[in-house]
C-alpha cells in the first residue's frame, strides 16, 4: 500500500510536467544568458568604433574652427557638407573594417554592418533634401531613419551633437531595452516556474489527501472486519462493540482535561483509541466454543484459557502489523488488546501489571467494557440500571479502576447512561 502510494506518486503526470517546465525554463534562461553576453559583445565592439569616428570627426571640426577664427558657432551650409561628407567617409571606413566584420561574424552577427550603412545612406540622402532649407530659414528639422536619427539646424554644436547621440547613445538605449527584456524574459520564466511548482504541489497534496482517506477507509473496512468475526463467535452483539468505542472516547476526552494527558491524548490519539476499541476481544476467536459460549461459570482450568484471549489477540495483530503500514493506530490497538484487562491493583491479567505501568489505552478500556457489561443484559444477568453501574466503578476505584478514570467517568456518567439507553441491544 505505501510503496503503491509512493509509486503512484512518483509516477503522475505532475512530475513529469514539473520537469519538463524547469528544462524548458533553464534552457530559456540560459538561451537569453548567452544571447545578452553576445549583443553586449556587439555593441562594445561597435561602440568603440563609432567612438573613433566621432573623435576625429571633433577633431576635424577643432581644426577647421581655428581656421575660421571664429567664435560663433553658427557654420555656413558649404561647411556643412564638408563635414558631413567627412563624417559619412569616416563611419564607411569603420563599416568596411575587416577586423570589425571578423570580431561580429564570429558572433554571427555581420548582418548588423550593412542594417547600419543601409540606414546612414538614406540618413544622407534624407539630409542632402533638407540642408538647404534648413541653413536659410535658420529651423530646425528632425530626421529619423529607422534607429538613426539627426536634428537639423543651423547651430553647428547640435548637428554634431545629434550626429553622435545617433550611433552611440542609441546603441546604448537599445543596448538598455535589450537588458530589461532579459530581466523581464527572465522574471517570467522564474515565475512560471514558481506558479507551475505551487501548482503541482497544489495537485500532489490532493492526491496524497485521496490516497490518505482510501488508505483510512481500507483501515476502517479491515478492523470491521475482524471486530465483527470476533463478536459473531461471542454471545454479545455488534452494538457492545459500537457503544465501547462511544465509551472511550467519552472518557479519553474527559481525561485530556487533566494538564498530565493534555498534550498526550490529541485529537490522533482519541480517533485511534475509538477505533481500536472494538478489536478488544479479537483474541476471543482464538477460544473454543465449549468455553467461549459455556451458560454456566468457568472452571479454573476454563478461565486460565479465556484469561489468554488479550494475548492472542494482540498476537494476531502483530502479524497484521508485519504486513500493513498502519504502526502508529496497530501499536495502540496491541497495547488496547494486551492491557484491557490489567487491573489498577496489579490483580489482572495477563501480566498482573500495576498503577500507571498499565497503558492508558488499557485503562481506559477496562473500564468502558465493565460499564458496558454491567449496563447491558448478558445470558449469565440482567443489565443494571445506571446508577448501580456508577456505584460499583465508584466502588473499584484503586482496586480494578485508576481513580483519575474513575473520577473522569463520574463526570461524565450522564453521557454513558445516554448512550446505554439509545443503543440497546436487540
Ligand atoms: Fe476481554
Ligand atoms: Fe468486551
């Protein structure tokens, strides 16, 4: 049952699914990774170049301003197109440099050279159109060819200006939108990867909680099971069995109010005491019938037999315990079974166990199943009505009973006579 859960588990689809994402997400991230690395590459490569250009193109202008022995910075058009023509000669010269071609196609990126000569040689064309204009009505006027741009005008210092913004500013502005794509690339994937885990562990829990309720209710179906092949060989009826386990959790939850057994009778601890309540007797099935079903009084002889029923039983669980994977509620059943019988005084049976040695779940037991025998008809007596019942377990307290159950049971002795009158036998 458990390596089937695990299986089933380990199996689904959901795992699959989960790696399938987190490969998908790695490979992504990776991929945007080395894509960054090789556009960074290519723009620091292309920057420097660019850079070159523009230098000397300010180089030139130094020069030809100390020609002109002028301050102003207003240039006329014929100087102008000297410079431009020198510009546009300049960044050609970087476009064909073989190195520059070599170092991005190593990248394969040498597609980006002739995007950018494309766009400068119809920024020039663009330009020639309007020079003209612009130098005689002193405008301004915008120009934009794809991620080229130049403004127009008749100050010297901003033409310039624009130029360079152009090439290098605006390799960096896509080098910076680039980025935060990555980011944003990037952030996703983690996300979807997080979402797509929330999710499976989401999925996995229900299964788990699905495998889980089966697994009680084969659990509950077993113990049934044998609970009821144990009073189908005893004179009792199956309402003995259903009103012990009531019993004993009526007391269980009356004893958890006591500080000492507060933490140690949880919620667990009482839904399994209730439910290996009914396997009590199950060592009964061991009993031959001439015993088990005798109308008269036991010889000694014949209860020395009956007195191993508490050890057969747990025996027999013990052997259900090596082949299924329910320990923690069997190991309190065994104890249930092994100790129902003990006696506060160390008078029982079948170890003679004294005071608290003998576990809870035991003296718990004993006393539901005394009140139950007391306060029901058996074919050896009539039952007893409630308040007979009380006094003979008020009676045992410290002899048969521990006094702390006993004490729970008289505050709760109300709710015992309830459900000893709404489920009768019969
Ligand atoms: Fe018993
Ligand atoms: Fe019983």
């Amino acid at each position: 049952m458990e390596n089937g859960a695990i299986k089933r588990l380990y199996n689904s689809k959901e795992i699959l699914f989960l790696v399938f994402i987190l490969l998908i997400s790695l490979v992504s991230i990776f991929g945007i990774m080395l894509l960054n690395s090789q556009r960074h590459y290519e723009a620091t490569v292309l920057n420097e170049k660019i850079f070159e250009t523009v230098t000397s193109f300010n180089r030139l202008k130094i020069m030809t301003n100390d020609l002109r022995h002028s301050d102003s910075p207003i240039v006329d058009y014929q100087m102008w197109l000297y410079f431009r023509e020198k510009f546009s000669q300049a960044l050609m010269a970087t476009m064909d440099d073989p190195q520059l071609a070599l170092e991005l196609e190593r990248y394969g990126s040498s597609d980006i050279l002739p995007s950018i000569r494309t766009n400068w040689e119809l920024m020039n064309r663009k330009m020639g159109e309007v020079d003209s204009q612009i130098f005689s009505a002193g405008e301004e006027y915008h120009l934009a060819v794809n991620n080229l741009y130049v403004i127009m005008s008749n100050s010297f210092e901003r033409q310039l200006n624009s130029l360079y913004e152009s090439f290098i500013v605006n390799s960096r502005k896509a080098l910076l939108l680039f980025n935060r794509i990555t980011v944003a690339t990037v952030f996703l994937s983690v996300l979807v990867l997080i979402l797509s885990l929330l999710l499976i562990t989401n999925r996995m829990s229900h299964v788990q909680a699905d495998l889980d309720s089966k697994r009680l209710e084969a659990r509950d179906a077993t113990i049934n099971a044998l609970a009821y092949q144990a009073e189908l060989r005893d004179d009792e009826t199956g309402k003995h069995i259903e009103r012990t386990a009531l019993y004993i959790e009526l007391l269980a939850r009356e004893m958890a109010k006591y500080s000492e057994y507060a933490n140690y009778l949880g919620e667990e601890y009482i839904s399994d005491l209730k439910i290996s309540a009914p396997l009590h007797d199950i060592g009964k099935v061991g009993i031959s019938d001439n015993i088990l079903l005798k109308p008269g009084p036991l010889s000694d002889e014949e209860f020395e037999i009956m007195k191993t029923h508490p050890l057969l039983g747990a025996k027999s669980l013990r052997r259900v315990e090596a082949s299924l994977g329910f320990s923690s509620f069997l190991e309190l059943a065994i104890e249930l079974i092994e100790s129902h019988h003990e006696k506060w005084d160390g008078t029982g049976y079948p170890y003679g166990l004294k005071g608290q040695t003998i576990p809870l779940s035991g003296r718990l037991m004993a006393l539901a199943d005394v009140y139950d025998a007391l306060s029901s008809e058996r074919v050896y007596k009539s039952a007893f009505p409630h308040s007979k019942c009380v006094e003979i377990i008020r009676s045992q307290e410290g002899a048969h009973f521990d006094p702390q159950i006993v004490e729970a049971f008289l505050a709760v002795e109300k709710e015992f006579e309830k459900i000893s009158l709404s489920m009768k036998d019969g």
